[in-house]
C-alpha cells in the first residue's frame, strides 16, 4: 500500500516537474523572442561607439594613438540645444610610450519620438557635416591664398550620417578657455565685434569661391539648398510661424500697453510665412553663403585675465543657407543684444562687418559688389526677418531650464498640447 502511494506520489511529482519544466521552457523561448523582436530603446548614448572613438582620435591624433577608454559625459543644459544633443566623449589612449587623455564634443541625433523632428534632424545634420568638412576647407584654402587667417570654428574629426543615427565629433575648446556668453545679459559691443569680423570674413570667402568656379556652390552641395520650408513642408512651416507670431502677440497683450504692437502682430501672423520666404530670397549682389543660425548660444568665447573677450567660434552652422549677408546680421541683432545697446552701436556694428568683408575680399584679388551705404539699405530691408527670428528665439533666450519644453518624451499626438501649455507660461 504504501510502495503503491509512493510510487504514486513519484508519478505525479514526475508530471508535476514535467509540467513546471515545459513552462519554465516555454517562458525561456518567450523572453528569448521578446529580447530579439524588442530592440533596446535607442539614445544618443547609444548612438556613439567605440568604433566612432577610435576613427575620431586617430582623424586628431594620428594612427599611432590606441585607445584605452572613453566615457560619454554631459556637460550642457536643457534648452541649450534643439535639433541636436550635445554631449562630450572623455578619451584615454596610449601614444609614443605614454599614456594621454583628450576629448570630444559630439552632436548627436536627439532620438525624439516626434516624427516631425526626424526628417529634419537627418537634414540638419547633413547640411552641418558638409559644412564642416567641405565647405570650410574649401573656404580655408580660398583665406590661406589670400593671405588671411582660417575661419575661426573647431575642427571636425569624425561624422556617422546614418539616418537617425547621426552623430558629429568637433573638437573640445573648453580646455582652451572657450565658453558661452550668458545669453540672460545681451552681448555688449566688444564680443559683437568678434563676432562681425568673423561673419564678415566667413561671407567674404564664399564670396571668393564661387567668383572661382561657373559651377553654383548650392548646385554641387545640394545640402546647401535644404530649409526650413523645404523640409518641414509648407503647410507645417506657415502654421508653426503663424503660432510664432500670435504668440508673441499674446505676451505683448499680456504685458499691456502695446495695443498696436499686438494688432500689427494679429494682422502679420497670417502673411508671416511668406515674408519670411521672401526676406530669404537672394539678391544679387547680396548674396553669400550664410551662418543661417548666428546668435548667443552658437558662439564661444575666450577671455583675458581682466576679463575682456579676446577670440571667439562661431558653432552650429546645421541652417546655413544662400542668401542675403544682411539676413545673418539681422538674426544676430535681434535675438543676441538688449534693445539700447544694438540701437546705439548699429552704425559701428555695420562698418566692422562691410570693413572684415571689404579687407578679406581686396587680399582675394576682388572687390566687394556693393558699398557700405548700400549694406545698411539692404539691412533695413531685411528687418522684417530678423524680428521674425526674434520672435522665435527670444522666448528661449528668457527662458530657464525649467520653463523650456521638453521634446524628449511627447509624440505627434502630443505637440498641439504642449504648444498650448508653453505659451500658458
């Protein structure tokens, strides 16, 4: 009786484990499918790797140098960026019997799960890549026969252009004093004119390249022709400048006392979209190859011991685009200076710029096709478009890191919403 219950007793143990071991199989093979079919979520992280390392420091340092580590660290703040993550890459490598440290700035693709971000960081991040590693050697090399310093902008080592992979390794000019102005306070006028003379000399040497060549630069690196409008759409890009404008109306309202600012703002919104076409429109003789994208925080600049800006970087060049010099220096006046300090310097801002671009087109064996007078008419033309970029950055400029939106985390169905709330603030 009892061999009986006992055998019994092992049966059913046997069935039970038999049971138990198809089940723990069975969760086996379902966690096996689930870690193939669900692919960890992608970061921009992830999207550098040691592959990308290794091809950066050999571009810097030469085929010699073997990597020993790196680590990924963030140094930026939230609303310091917006097509892009900016982070930095830490390296340790061995090179010529000794051990070395040196690092990175990379600019990844973002990974928002707004789709409509996705198009546009792939443009973006072609038309800077391009810029950096085409366009600048070939305006370098125009500068160096003329006898004038290279294009003050940091050194481009490595660039992946994998759609929503993409990731742009510069170099890292915080070891050489290099920082962001505090963009609450406005420029005064001795970083201004740092940064005049360099875009002066930037527009210059486009200038001179296609003086050199029948071929139009925008023709044979096609990036150049990529913008706003043509990549976001038309009905997207008039609704997000139409949003732009009211919105600025609505602050305005809300301060009080600027009645016909608010019903001029009202009126124009509708029409914003063209005007900002037609404010970028070429026309000849003015036309350059333009930053696209120069205010406070695409600038770096490097100090004296009293404190005062000695050099300077222009950064970000990922909206650049041919078109009128006066729409650059219209973007960098009415998004990077206080009211009173660009009203009362404008004359001197305007002749430091027509002056670097007059001087570095005369070494390239050329004169400029236009006199300053005619720079200042075509300045005011181009207001309108520099207080339409106002509006877009000024908001940002005020703006703590708590009050900026988070585009990290919301998806298409999301962004009406979250438009409607940042305006609240």
């Amino acid at each position: 009786m009892c061999d009986k219950q006992a055998e019994k007793a092992v049966n059913g143990r046997q069935a039970e484990n038999t049971v138990n071991g198809r089940q723990a199989e069975e969760a086996v093979d379902v966690k096996q499918v689930k870690e193939v079919t669900e692919a960890p979520q992608k970061t921009y992280r992830n999207l550098i790797t040691e592959s990308h390392v290794k091809q950066a420091l050999k571009a810097q340092q030469g085929s010699s140098a073997q990597l020993l580590s790196w680590t990924v660290t963030d140094f930026t703040n939230k609303g310091d960026n917006y097509a892009c993550v900016v982070t930095s890459v830490d390296v340790c490598y061995h090179k010529e019997g000794n051990d070395r440290k040196t690092s990175f700035v990379v600019k990844c693709n973002p990974c928002r799960a707004l789709s409509i971000f996705n198009e546009f960081s792939t443009a973006v991040f072609q038309k800077e890549a391009g810029y950096y590693l085409e366009l600048l050697p070939l305006f370098n090399a125009q500068l160096s026969r003329g006898g004038c310093e290279p294009i003050r902008a940091p050194h481009c080592y490595f660039a992946h252009l994998t759609e929503q992979e993409e990731v742009i390794f510069l170099g890292d000019l915080r070891p050489e004093g290099f920082k962001m102005f505090d963009r609450m306070k406005g420029m005064d006028k001795a970083h201004a004119v740092l940064v005049l003379k360099e875009l002066g000399k930037l527009h210059a040497a486009s200038i001179l390249c296609q003086k050199e060549t029948s071929v139009v630069l925008e023709e044979k690196y096609t990036y150049i022709k990529k913008d706003f409008q043509s990549i976001i759409g038309d009905v997207d890009f008039k609704k997000m400048l139409t949003s732009e404008v009211e919105n600025s109306a609505e602050i305005a309202e809300r301060i009080g006392g600027y009645k016909k600012v608010v019903d001029w703002l009202k009126d124009f919104a509708p029409s914003s979209s063209d005007v900002f076409l037609e404010q970028i429109k070429k026309s000849p003789p003015f036309d350059v190859l333009c930053h696209g994208d120069c205010w406070n925080n695409n600038i770096l600049f490097k100090y004296d011991e009293t404190g005062v800006p000695v050099d300077v970087r222009l950064l970000d060049f990922q909206i650049s685009r041919k078109a009128s010099p006066a729409t650059d220096l219209n973007y960098f006046m009415y998004t990077s200076f206080n009211g009173p300090e660009r009203k009362d310097n404008l004359e001197t801002f305007l002749n430091v710029y027509y002056e670097s671009l007059r001087e570095v087109l005369e070494a390239g064996g050329t004169k400029a096709e236009f006199t300053s007078q005619e720079l200042r008419e075509e300045y005011h033309k181009k207001n309108l478009f520099g207080l339409i970029m106002g509006m877009m950055v000024v908001p940002v400029v005020v703006s703590q890191a708590a009050e900026v939106m988070d585009l990290d985390d919301i998806t298409d169905g999301d962004i009406e919403t979250l438009v409607k709330e940042q305006r609240e603030r």
